[in-house]
C-alpha cells in the first residue's frame, strides 16, 4: 500500500449473524467522531438497507472489475456473493477521522497482511452458541436449507480464526448493549 492512514481503522468481524452491523451503528452512536466505512457487495439489499449508507450494492460483474482493476483492499466470497472493501474511499475516509466497518473473516485476514498494522484494530464478536447463531440466522431472512447448511458448517472456521484479532467478544442474545460498550472501549482506547 502505498498511501499510509492518517487514522485508525476498526474492523467488526465474525460470523453471519451474529450482529456485527448491529454493534458497528452502536458504536458509531456512542463515539460520534466514528465514521462508517462503506464496503462493497454483490447481494441484494435486505429490508431497510440503504445504498451507500450501509453498502455499495453493485453487480458480481462490476466486483470482479474491481478485483481485477485492484480497486480493494480486501474482497471473500461468502454465500454466493463478493463483499470487499475499496482503497479509493477508505483512504480518503481515513483522512479526514477514525472509521468502523464490518468485514467477513476472509477479508480481515488480507487487510491483517496489507493494511498498516498500527492503524488496524480488529474486534471478533463470537455467538453465545452455534444453535442460538443457526436461529438467528433464520430468523432475518428466509434462505434454503443448502444455504444455512453452509452457513453453519462455516461458523467453527470462523470460530477458529478469532485468535488473529486483537479483541474478542461474546455477543449473547439480549445483550447487545453491553457488547456495544465493550467495543466502544476499546475504541476510545485507542483513540486515546
């Protein structure tokens, strides 16, 4: 990388569904100088979601232009559909303050090789459970029972990879709040 942040960079990460975008707008709300990060996908908005707000929606066609333009920092495959982050608007987020996003296990470990390490602060938000992820996971959107296989059989990688982040934390049901708090330490801590 060749352009150096000016400011810190804080990454949610963990597996789906267990409220990473939940946490990041807590967090936001609670350190008001956080910026949101936005990342790229190649899936459909859900409900509620809003274009450039949450995610830049694009086609796989125009992702895989990206990759191969090198326009990411980072880019994984999960569930049929490309997430990544861009360098052009990252950069000059981290410019003008400290920003937060979420990104899949597959993408923080090329930003762990690529990115400045002293500017990156990585947080893994773990289930309470396999069952209790496996029910929240169904409960946001209706997918096949392929697609929740592969969910869950992916779940013990990502457990495996905590170990690469700087913080973990348990995400229990009902107490989102206090892990909102936990990750809101943490920022202001290295925020200083």
């Amino acid at each position: 990388m060749t352009d150096t942040p000016r400011y810190p960079f804080f990454i949610v990460s963990g597996p789906s569904g267990v409220g990473k975008n939940t946490v990041v707008e807590g967090v936001r709300q609670a350190v008001p100088e956080l910026q949101k990060a936005t990342t790229y996908t190649s899936r459909e908005p859900r409900p509620g979601e809003l274009e450039a707000k949450m995610k830049f929606f694009v086609s796989r066609e125009e992702f895989e232009r990206k990759i191969q333009d090198e326009e990411l920092f980072e880019h994984a495959s999960y569930a049929g559909n490309y997430y990544g982050t861009p360098k052009k608007e990252l950069l000059a987020l981290l410019s003008e303050g400290p920003a937060m996003t979420d990104i899949e296990t597959q993408g923080v470990k090329q930003l762990l090789e690529t990115f400045p390490r002293e500017k990156l602060v990585t947080i893994f938000l773990k289930p309470s459970s396999v069952e209790a992820l496996t029910k929240r996971i169904t409960a946001r959107a209706p997918i096949s029972e392929e697609e929740l296989a592969g969910r869950v059989a992916r779940i013990e990688e990502e457990l495996a990879d905590a170990k690469l982040y700087d913080h973990v934390i348990v995400n229990e049901e009902g107490k989102v709040e206090r892990t909102i708090d936990q990750v809101g330490e943490y920022v202001r801590a290295a925020l200083g």
